[in-house]
C-alpha cells in the first residue's frame, strides 16, 4: 500500500467517526461575585427568582440558575440563610433533598477550604437520578444538582458529575471569558 492510499484510508476513517459521533452540548464558565463562586455549565443558563425550603423554617428567597441541554436538567439554587449556621443549612438542605428518594451515595465533599456534600440520588417514581453538590459561603447555600431524566436514559454520563465538580470559590478561578449571574432581588 502507498503512503498516499493509506493516509487517505485514515483520514477517511476519521472523517466517518467524526461524522457519527453525537454532537457534544458547548459548555460555558459562570460566575457569581457577590457570593463568591463559579462554575462550568451548558451554555444558555438563564436566572430566575425561586423559593427554597430549609427544613421546617418558612421558604427563603433563592436565586435558581438554570439550563436544559439533552433531558439533563442543571440547576444551581442559591439561597441567602441569614443567620443560619453553616453547618445547619448543609444539613437541612441534604435532608430535603434526600427526603422520600434512595439515596446511592453521599460523601462529604471539600472544594478549596469549602466543606460540602456531594450525593448521587435516585427519584421517585422512575423520575431520573440526580447528582447534587451542597456547599455554603458568605451566608449562602449553594445547590448545584443535574437530573438526568428518563427521556436521555444514561444515568452514567459523566456529565452530572463534570457539573457538580466544576464549582470553585476563588476569584482567581474564574475563567476570563465567563458570565456574570446575577442574584434575582
């Protein structure tokens, strides 16, 4: 075979599996500077304002930042807790999420001197499976949680997790072409 026929044949079996492959969703930084946080995420989140119940206290004001990209459903919540302690808010919010749904797993989690929790959960009634990251700053909760829904089915994409790992709380972590979002008052 000759050097050309066969750089040919490579080259046309790249273009073939290029071709195949399913289109990837682009992913975009964001950041949130009155709290102090950043994260990648499909490109397109838009904010909205939201309620959030902390365990029996009255629901909060929260702020949700959320985007839909091929039935994964991402969504960061975050809530100002007032004078709640740290600790409590992590707790009430892990609860709540875990309330009524099998939990597959649940560690604690640390991001720079952050203390969290990371869980995988499964929802009720064949609702999908959600990976979820819990952490507290500046007198905020912050929920990053990704459900993949029954209609996208791969309950193992990486995905979820790329989502929930992606948080940072550097200002020098924040990527020089992210996108400022802005708490809904």
């Amino acid at each position: 075979m000759t050097k050309t026929l066969a750089c040919t044949l490579a080259l046309s079996t790249v273009i073939a599996m290029l071709a195949i492959a399913p289109a990837e969703a682009a992913w975009s930084g964001f950041f949130n500077r009155e709290v102090g946080f950043s994260y990648n995420a499909p490109a397109g989140m838009k904010a909205e304002k939201t309620t959030y119940k902390l365990g029996t206290a009255q629901p909060r004001a929260a702020t949700a930042f959320r985007v839909m990209e091929d039935n994964i459903q991402y969504n960061v919540t975050v809530v100002e807790v007032g004078g709640m302690a740290e600790n409590d808010a992590i707790k009430a919010a892990t609860e709540a999420l875990q309330a009524g749904r099998k939990v597959l797993s649940h560690d604690e989690a640390r991001v720079e001197s952050m203390h969290g929790h990371k869980m995988s959960i499964e929802l009720p009634n064949n609702g999908g499976r959600s990976v979820a990251a819990i952490y507290f700053k500046n007198g905020h909760l912050i929920q990053l949680d990704a459900t993949v829904l029954p209609a996208n089915g791969d309950y193992e994409t990486p995905d979820t997790t790329r989502f929930a790992d992606s948080i940072a709380f550097g200002d020098d972590r924040i990527d020089t072409t992210a996108v400022e979002m802005k708490l809904q008052k």
